[in-house]
C-alpha cells in the first residue's frame, strides 16, 4: 500500500466532523506525510478516525487505511505508544 505514497511530501488531513482541538477546525497541513499520519494516530482520538481523510498529491487515504500506513514497514518515523 505505501508503495506510492512519498512519505517526506507535503500532506493534509481533513474530517467530516470536528475531530481536531478547535471545534471549527476540519482542515490541517504537514509537512510530511509521515507526520500527518502520526498525528492522525496518536493524537487524534481513536473513535474520529474513521471520519478522517489524508491527501498526498493525488492519493487519499481513509480511515483505516491511515492505520495501515502508520504500522506499514517502511513508515519512517518512530511510533509511538498506539
């Protein structure tokens, strides 16, 4: 699955539902997809997951989907406790 995803490449995530710290919030930019991808797993809460997108160029990933990239081998960051 992370075969084509460019992990350093710059990513959004987006929710169809207030799941951020800001209740208005429904967009957020990183750097990285990577980080994107981390934050969607360890601080976002484990129940919004399923509402949440992640764009890479021209790839998205939702819900789970996010999950399986965050446990895919070749995810470069270090993991945290989820």
């Amino acid at each position: 699955m992370s075969a084509s995803l460019d992990w350093s490449a710059s990513a959004e995530l987006y929710s169809s539902v207030a799941t951020f710290k800001s209740r208005n919030s429904r967009y957020q930019r990183f750097p990285s997809a990577a980080e994107a991808i981390r934050f969607a797993i360890e601080e976002m809460p484990r129940a919004t997951l399923r509402s949440v997108a992640l764009e890479c160029g021209d790839e998205r990933y939702e819900g789970e989907a996010i999950r399986e990239l965050y446990h895919a081998p070749d995810y470069p960051l270090q993991r945290g406790k989820r």
